[in-house]
C-alpha cells in the first residue's frame, strides 16, 4: 500500500502557512495529537511525583507512560530510558559519569563525521580523565566511515567508542553494528547517536550494538526533550553527581529536577503517532512502530532520490558525498553564491532549510569549508511531497541561472 502522504501532511497544522519544511534534521514541525497532549496535560492538576495524592500520580504515570514509549521507539526497556532536555544535555550527564570511570592511559574513540553533541562532551570528559582521544576518519570523497578503520583504533585500553548511526550533515549510516563489535571485541563500551537516524526508519538498541543510544523527540514530531536508552546494569554502575535528597534509583539520579510533565506526556504521543503512520500497521505498539517506519522509509528514499537526480542537473550546484546508505539528507553548495545568501534566497521563496555547520564541526573543518559557510542541507521528512521537491529544485534552478 503507498505511503499516504495527504493522510501523514493532514497530521501537522504549521503545513497550512504554506512554507516547505527542508530541516528535519534541526527539528520537525509538531504532530496535531502532541499538541493537543501538551495542552490537555498543562490544563490537568499536576504535582510532584508521589503516591500521596492524585495530582502527584499522574505525573508519575507521565514519567512512567514516556519511559516506555521511547524503550518501544529503540527496541530498548523503560527501566533503561533517562529522559532529559536536549541529547546534548543528556550525553554531556552521561560523559562526566562514564569520564569519573577513566584514568590517565584510557582512551576513547569519537568520529569526525559526527554532531559535535557526540564528539566534545567525549573529547572534554577524556582530558579531565587524562585519557587518550583517537579519531576515526570518514572518506572525504563519499562520505562513508569505513567500519574496518576501527580494527585499528580500538585495543585492550579503549573505554569508549562514540559513533553516529546517521550523519546530521549529509545522512551517511555508517555500519555501526560492525563498529560496535569491534568495540565490544575490545571490551569497550558504544554510545550511539541515534539523533538523526531513528525518524526515518525502525530502530533496535540490540541490533546496533549499542550501549547507550541517544535520540531526540522534536527530531521526531515531538516536544523538544530527549532520551538515552540503554540496559539498566550499564547505569547502575554509574554514579553522576546529583543532589543529596534526590533519588538515587536508576534511571531517576540521571535526571536532574523536576521534568516538564505536559511535554512527556508529548512524547509518549509523538512515539504513538509515528506508530501510526501506516493505518494498516497491527499488534502491539513496537511492531506497529516497525511497520509504519518501515513505509517511511521507503517513502523518503523515494524523495530522496527524486532530490539527488534533481540536484545532479543543476548547473553550479555540488552536492557533499555519496554514501552508499544514507538519511534523506543531502548538504550542497551553489556557485556564485554564499551558503548563508543561498539559504537567504530560498526562504524568500518558501522553502525553509539550515545553512552552514549545522554542529557537524569535524566534518566541515576536515573539508575546508567551515571558515567560508559550510554548505546548505536539505533534510526530508515524512511530510514532504515530491511536489516539494520539485519546488526547491525549481528555485535552484533559477538561483543558478540568475532568473
């Protein structure tokens, strides 16, 4: 059955100003039913979590009710999900943790294709360690990040291996599950930016071979806070530096403060929402999860592929990479013109995209191309149409030729 691209657009009331939105990898519009969660659970008698009252069950219900939507997104368990405000926040509370582990002569892998949200949290932590920093490299003509190079960087005094499993820059998906089994051959621990991979296809922690796996709920129709979902014996044994009174349970002492409970009650409904996307999708909510990403899937790289033949027959235009698989994201610079300007140009004309480093520092600065703008993205979402596309096309075309 074809992905029913009225049905998934009908979803998102910012769809009716009528811009086209190309940054789903700097965050997606909202879903209608998120929205509407938001707001009921803000107009509902909250307080804090306790058992004493009703007010304060329901927020532990909240907590409760978006731990397990998220461990259904990852394939991952509730007792394993710490929820937070942003994945740069959470893998910053998870550096510190793991970096009080290290000592001097330890050390830690990070990858320049890589958000700098998985690379400088690693890098900081590994210094206050005294612990040794590697690099692995991607192929500065494709794009990839060959998963043979970690043969090489991981030895018995790796602690940690770092890794995207989907650039936010121009969407390679490197083989992470060949890289973590080289990590783990070498007893080291995997945490996997999952950031920009989970919206556009079915997840599972195991299958990565994660150890910590990040994700962010705004990156997916949902409110802007975040997860990192792992087996709850990699948390228990660590100990992150928290309040005396709080609590001290995994995963609650990774969480600092008291949660925005209206907007995880957002993320329980965002993750509901995707699992709905395929109307013909059954059984429980991790299977429907599997066969609505599935579609999307599918239908992104239908998008996607219209997009980089489109891109191809524009005079000036250089697109960034060609990784073999990848997100539905490309980066791409027009000649004649500043990143900056061409982002300028098109939001004149509607069509809303990120220019510059969008945070993947390692990769623009390997490139050469940081100090003169970056690049421009275009990043696809399940709510883009082909005739979307072709809009953006269209204006390039004419940005080239000066029309």
């Amino acid at each position: 059955m074809p992905f029913d691209i009225a049905r998934a657009r009908a979803a998102y009331p910012a769809l009716a100003e009528g811009h086209v939105h190309f940054d789903g990898a700097g965050g997606t519009q909202t879903a209608a039913p998120v929205i509407a969660a938001v707001a009921e659970t803000m107009g509902t008698a909250l307080g804090n979590r306790s058992g004493g009252n009703l007010p304060g069950r329901r927020s532990v219900e909240l907590v409760s009710a978006a731990r397990t939507a998220v461990a259904d997104l990852l394939g991952a368990v509730p007792e394993g999900v710490v929820l937070g405000p942003s994945a740069t926040a959470l893998t910053y509370t998870l550096a510190r943790a793991l970096g009080a582990t290290w000592r001097p002569g330890d050390e830690v892998v990070v990858s320049r294709l890589d958000h700098d949200a998985n690379v400088r949290p690693w890098i900081q932590a590994a210094e206050a360690a005294g612990a040794t920093v590697r690099w692995a490299e991607f192929d500065e003509h494709t794009g990839e990040l060959p998963a043979g190079q970690y043969a090489d960087l991981v030895n018995e005094r790796t602690r940690l291996v770092a890794v995207t499993a989907g650039s936010n820059a121009i969407g390679t998906i490197p083989d992470v599950a060949a890289i973590a089994k080289s990590a783990h051959a070498a007893g080291a621990l995997v945490c996997v930016d999952g950031v920009h991979s989970v919206p556009h296809g079915p997840t599972d922690l195991t299958a990565l071979g994660a150890d910590f796996l990040v994700t962010s709920a705004y990156k997916w129709s949902g409110p802007h806070l975040a997860a990192v979902a792992a087996d709850p014996t990699c948390w228990q044994h660590l100990h992150p530096a928290k309040l005396r009174p709080s609590a001290d349970t995994v995963p609650d002492r990774f969480e600092y403060g008291t949660p925005s409970f209206p907007l995880l009650a957002g993320v329980a409904v965002a993750v509901d929402h995707l699992a709905g996307l395929d109307p013909t999708a059954t059984g429980t909510r991790r299977e429907r999860l599997r066969t609505s990403l599935s579609a999307v899937r599918t239908y992104e790289e239908g998008l996607l592929d219209r997009l980089l033949d489109g891109l191809a027959a524009v005079s000036g235009v250089t697109v960034l990479g060609s990784p073999g698989r990848r997100c539905p994201t490309v980066s791409f610079r027009l000649a004649g013109r500043s990143p900056a300007d061409t982002q300028a140009a098109l939001g004149a004309a509607g069509v809303c995209l990120s220019a510059g480093d969008y945070y993947a520092y390692e990769y623009f600065q390997t490139l050469g191309l940081r100090d003169s703008g970056g690049a421009v993205r275009v990043s696809l979402y399940h709510y883009n149409t082909v005739a979307e596309v072709d809009r953006l096309l269209n204006e390039l075309a004419a940005l080239a030729t000066g029309r």
